[in-house]
C-alpha cells in the first residue's frame, strides 16, 4: 500500500504530526511524499484516516494498492523495515544493559517494555533482533527487579 501527499510548509504542526503518525505506523519512505506499508485492515485503515487528515490540512493524498514490479525491489523495501525495527530493537536490548544497574530499574522495564511493545505495533517484517530484545527483557525481569506477578509475562 502506497501513500502519496504533499502538504503546504506552513503551517508546519500538520506536517510535524504527519510525519510522527507515519513514523509509528512504520513506514517505509520511498521517496519525497510517497510511503509504503503492507496492505492489511489495520495500516489500510490508518493511511486512509491519514489521506482524510492530509487533505483536511490543505494538502493532497492518494492511497494506492501497488506491488512490486521485480522480487528484488519487494525484498529490498522488506529488507528496509526489517533494518530500521532490528535497529530499534538494539536499542531497547542496549538499554535493558545500561539500565539494569540504574536507580529504578522497574521502572525502566515498565518503559522499555512499552517501547518493546510499540515497536512490535509496526513491525511487519519481524528480524531475529527483535527475540534479542525480548530476550533481555524477561532475563532483567527474572532478575527479581519486578513482582512476581509480572515475572510470568512476555515483554
């Protein structure tokens, strides 16, 4: 699924939150005002909702069905979404390490099991970074730095 727009420049708050909304759907950026997701239910509906936000803006959109003309350019645009969530992932695992030995640590777990969670929202294409994530964060949880009770539950 494709979505196209441009906005005016100003005022500039629509294209700020055009910009974080299409950021937490995952998308990939093809181009200068042209996105891609898989097309399913959810991001179908989400990019329409978006279009209707672009237009109300002042700006214009169109939502397109499309493929690939090659398998090469559908691996690399998988590819694409899977490095930027695999790197997202790296960041959490990274943080987990860093944060375990902080002030607060169920407080960082409650955080970065968040993260963990909205990432995994857009992660269409899962990487195996994403098991190095969940990894480290039920490994902090069993480490006794949360109740029992929340020790049972995936990240």
């Amino acid at each position: 699924m494709l979505l196209t727009y441009q906005l005016p420049r100003e005022p500039s708050t629509p294209r700020i939150t055009l910009w974080r909304r299409l950021r937490r759907l995952g998308v990939a950026q093809l181009g200068d005002g042209l996105v891609a997701l898989p097309a399913d239910p959810r991001t179908r509906e989400q990019v329409e909702w978006l279009a209707e936000e672009v237009v109300e803006a002042g700006g214009e959109a169109g939502v397109w069905l499309a493929r690939p003309s090659t398998a090469t350019q559908e691996r690399a645009l998988i590819a694409a979404m899977e490095e930027a969530r695999a790197a997202e992932y790296l960041a959490v695992a990274d943080a987990v390490a860093r944060e375990a030995a902080g002030p607060d640590p169920a407080r960082a777990v409650q955080r970065l099991r968040r993260q963990w969670r909205e990432i995994t929202r857009r992660d269409y294409f899962p990487p195996p970074q994403r098991e190095v994530a969940a990894a480290a964060l039920h490994a902090l949880t069993a480490d006794g730095t949360e109740s029992t009770a929340a020790q049972g539950r995936r990240p």
